[in-house]
C-alpha cells in the first residue's frame, strides 16, 4: 500500500474526482467506457450495452472497463455519486496484492517470512506493472499472474480434488472479470501445474477434468458478460506487430508518441534503445537490479551444474512455459533493437486463431516474474547454509537498493505527473518542450467547451468514416455525449462490429451526397475534402476537429 502512495500519491484514491481521467489515451477510453455503461439500462447477458455504437448492443469488456468492477458498480449505481471512478481504488488494490501474494509466493522457496515480504518489493516495483496501471489499468492486474504461480508450485497447501477444480474454475471467472489477455496466460500456467502435479501422478483424466472446469468457466463468464452477442471483428492490427523485443528484459524502452507513451527516464542507469515499432508492446525492463540478480544466479546455477547438480530437475515443466511464452511473445516477427532479424509466417488458420491475442508481446511477463522468482530463490540460498547464505541475502538486499535507484526517474515522473497525464508528459519530453505539472486534469477537454453546446441541440453523434482514427478527439466527443445523453454512433474500441458500421456509413454518406442530412445528428468529418461532397450541412471546425450539422449553430 505503501508502495502505491509512493508512486501514484493519493489524490487518485478521489472515487469523485475524474479529472485525471480525462486528459486523453487508453485511460480515458477506460473510464468512458465504464461512464457509458453505467448509463445504460439493464439487459441479459449483463455486460452489454448499446452506448457504445448505437443501437447496437456491445460488451463492456471491450472498452477494457474491467467488467466485474463495472457490473459490481452498476448495482450499486443509486446509492453511488453521480460522478464516480473506481480506478484509482483498483490500482490501489492490485498493489496490496502484488505485494501479499509475491510475498506468499516467495514464502515458498525463502523460509524467512520478514525476508519474503522484502524481497516482494521486486515483484512490487516491476517495470511493466508500473507502465501498465495508469495507462491500461485492467493489465495492470499481474497479480492475478502471481495467484497462479501459487497455485503452480503450492499444491499441498490446498488438498482435495473437488477443491481444486473450485480453484481452476474460479481463476478463469476472474481472468473474464478483469482482461480477456489473462485467460491464455493464466490457462499456460495450469498446464504447467497440471503436467506437474497430477499427469506426471498418472492422474491424467483429472487432468482434463480440470482443464475443462477452467474453459467452462472461461465461456460461461464471456457468455454472461455478453462477448458473443456480435461478431465482433479483431482490430486491424495483424500477429507480431504488438510482438515483445528480444532485449526487452534490459531495455527500458518507450512506447511511440503515437501509442500510449510511458513516463521518460525509465531507467537511471540503463541506456534506452529504439526498437522496432509495436514492440514497447512487450515491455518487461527487469531493472538494472533485477539483470544484475538474474545474471548472479545464472552463475550460480551454471557452478552448480558443474558440480553435478540437477539445472531443472522437478521443475523443468515451468522451464518449458518460459520458453513457451517467449516464442508467443516474440514470434512471429523476432527483432533485436531496431532490426528485424526474421519473420515466420504461420498457416493461415493458425494465424487468425493466434491473433485473437494480437498484443503477443504481453506474454512475456509470465517468464519476467519467474526470472525473478527463481533467481531470488537461488541468490537468497535456497539449500544454503551459513555464511554462503548470509551472503546470498546481503547480496539481494543491495541488489534491490539498486533497483529503486534505477526506477527512480520512473517513480519522481510518474507521482509528479499522473494527475495532468502521463502521454501528455510523455510527448512533450520526447519532443523536447517543457512540461509544467498544474495538478488540474481534463487535458483533452481544454478548448472544446463549445462542443458542450452543440451536443445540447442534437440527439445523435456519427461519423462519416467509422475508421475515424483521431482518438483524443472521439474521447472528448464521447465525454460530451455522455454528459448530455447523446447516442454514440460509434465508440473509440479496438473491437467493434465493423460489418454493421461499414454499412450503416454507406447509408449516411449517401444521404449527405445527396443533401439530406438529419436534423437530429451531429457529424463528425474525417477531413475538408470529405466535407465538400456533402450538401446542405453546416461545417465548423473547432481546434482541429469538423462538426458538421444541418442545423446552424451560431457559432
């Protein structure tokens, strides 16, 4: 807990206070997703809602809302304030978990309970939970990831078969509830402890059975929460493009200008290296006291093997989901820095399966956590004894001094910044201008109070290209539309039902062609050029962004 109020201060923790929720990006779209939601009237499935591309009725799992917070609120939704957020509460509590469940984990293989929670702070003050939480809260959620770690290496703490298949079933449940991108991690995992624990037992038909209450699970949710309702296209983004770097553990990159950009400096001591566009997608920075432990151990372990020890020995499953993972995170297109060393091309229906997890580089957390894990055991002398393990101990205890230190930059930006938005802060440093903090949020909405009024006057927002692809400014569109219920024609989602929309635009532009447009309907126009095929409408352009109305606005 400490550790959040560290990085992110408190002024977050506000369920009231959504100003810094509204200077554009990721995090935006996130809490208007759930703001739309909410507006919402109830149907079955639950999680659907017609807010988002009116009057079809969308999952909010694909605003990334994280649909069990967000059906949770909703009930609630009469005894809550009109403005409410419940994202700062939920970082606040993937934290306190981060922390317990590294601590529980490392309780495993370090016999100090003090020295497991110390050494939790390396799970703590990862790289890529620290990136993930205010840009892309439900990521954010790697706890989840350490829960099933613990379900991997600590069978004997539960016993019973029907205990076990509750576990497994209830894991997939929570990865539906929180992102769909924990469902193949977390089911990656449980082959693993599955092969481990029970094939390897020659139990093997309870191993199906628990697969299958896993992905029953899986599917009840998904259907529960509505992720079948339409054929919902993936984006246009294809396999590898959002693939994981083969420097990624010790490159504390940064993501485009164009994408959601992390704070600068990540790192106080390690150099940055451009990297192949897409792959900031896959960033796991170890830290330059995680490389410095993981690279201790490796020695260790290599000294080991000389000496005739077994390298794996019962733990040579979890070796295979490292690599595993590693090749999902890096394939199909492998680069190291800037260049792209190969490219495999996968058969056709292996491709479209993979790329319904298209942000492959994602992957890679799961060997990142276990680097970790097992080199803090081995550092900390696991089977040691006496002054070899003392040793083992100071060590670690200096190789995390070092690891806040290098983090440093990374934290001061991020607890200095978070409130006026950390891509704004971003942007502005890689294009070399000053930053100046003002503590007042609402980035994306300065300037545009005029839109507040336009919206007023129509019922309906649409899009003369349902690829309109400026999002900051569908973001701020959305906001207004929200505050004065007007229905989104289209929302800014990676996932939509195109094949609806794609049609639905023939039809109003060929309204517009031929001068007709509705009374009832603020356009939104993709450019000037587009905007002189139409008749009849009235243009404004306001910063940048044409609104189009057949009504004159006075403006």
């Amino acid at each position: 807990m400490l550790s959040f109020f560290f990085i992110y201060g408190t002024k977050i923790l506000d369920v009231c206070d959504d100003n810094w929720l509204l200077n554009g990006g990721d995090l935006s779209q996130h809490y208007l997703g759930w703001c739309l939601y909410r507006s919402s009237p109830w149907t079955f499935p639950l999680g659907l809602t017609p807010e988002y591309a009116w009057p079809h009725e969308i999952s909010a799992m694909y605003a990334d809302v994280i649909p069990a917070c967000a059906v949770f609120f909703k009930m609630m939704s009469p005894l809550l304030p009109e403005t409410f957020q419940y994202l700062g509460l939920w970082g606040l509590l993937c934290y306190v978990l981060q922390g317990g469940l590294a601590a529980v984990l490392l309780r495993r293989f370090i016999p100090s309970l003090w020295l497991s929670g110390a050494f939790s702070l390396f799970f703590v003050f990862a790289s890529q939970l620290m990136y993930r939480m205010y840009t892309h809260t439900a990521l954010g959620s790697q706890w989840i990831l350490l829960l099933a770690f613990i379900f991997l290496f600590c069978k004997d703490w539960l016993a019973g078969k029907n205990i076990w298949r509750l576990v497994w079933g209830a894991m997939g449940a929570l990865c539906v509830g929180v992102h769909g991108y924990f469902v193949p991690m977390v089911f990656l995992i449980m082959l693993a402890a599955l092969y481990m624990h029970w094939w390897k037992a020659g139990e093997k038909k309870e191993c199906f059975f628990l697969m299958g209450c896993y992905v029953a699970s899986v599917f009840a949710s998904m259907w529960i929460l509505g992720a079948f309702s339409l054929p919902l296209a993936a984006g246009a983004a294809s396999l590898g493009v959002f693939g994981a770097n083969l420097d990624a553990f010790f490159n504390p990159v940064l993501p485009a200008p164009s994408q959601n950009p992390i704070l600068l400096p990540q790192s106080e001591f390690m150099p940055v290296h451009p990297v192949v566009d897409g792959q900031q997608e896959g960033y796991s920075y170890l830290g330059l006291g995680g490389i410095l432990l993981v690279t201790v151990a490796f020695f260790m372990a290599a000294w080991g093997k000389f000496k005739g020890e077994r390298l794996c020995g019962d733990y040579a499953p979890v070796a295979f989901l490292c690599l595993i993972c590693m090749m999902m995170a890096v394939f199909p297109k492998v680069a190291f820095h800037e260049t792209v060393l190969f490219q495999v091309h996968y058969p056709d229906l292996m491709n479209r399966v993979l790329s319904v997890f298209r942000c492959s580089g994602r992957f890679i957390w799961i060997p990142a956590y276990l680097l970790l894990l097992f080199s803090l055991a081995k550092v900390t002398g696991i089977q040691g004894k006496g002054v070899w393990r003392k040793a083992g101990i100071v060590m670690a205890f200096l190789l995390l001094a070092v690891q806040l230190a290098d983090f440093s930059p990374a934290i001061k930006n991020i607890h200095c910044n978070i409130y006026d938005g950390l891509g704004r802060y971003a942007r502005a440093a890689q294009a070399g201008q000053d930053f100046q903090a003002t503590g007042e949020g609402r980035g994306m909405l300065k300037d545009f109070e005029i839109v507040d009024e336009m919206m007023k006057k129509h019922k309906y927002v649409a899009y003369t290209d349902c690829r309109y692809d400026k999002a900051d400014y569908s973001l701020m569109l959305s906001y207004y539309a929200y505050k004065n219920n007007v229905k989104l024609k289209e929302f800014y989602l990676a996932r939509m039902p195109m094949e609806q929309l794609l049609a639905e635009q023939e039809v109003l532009q060929r309204e517009l062609r031929s001068g007709r447009p509705r009374e009832d309907t603020l356009y939104v126009i993709a450019d000037r050029k587009e905007f002189e095929l139409y008749e009849g409408l009235n243009c404004y352009e306001i910063n940048g962004v044409l609104l189009g109305s057949k009504q004159p606005l006075g403006i």
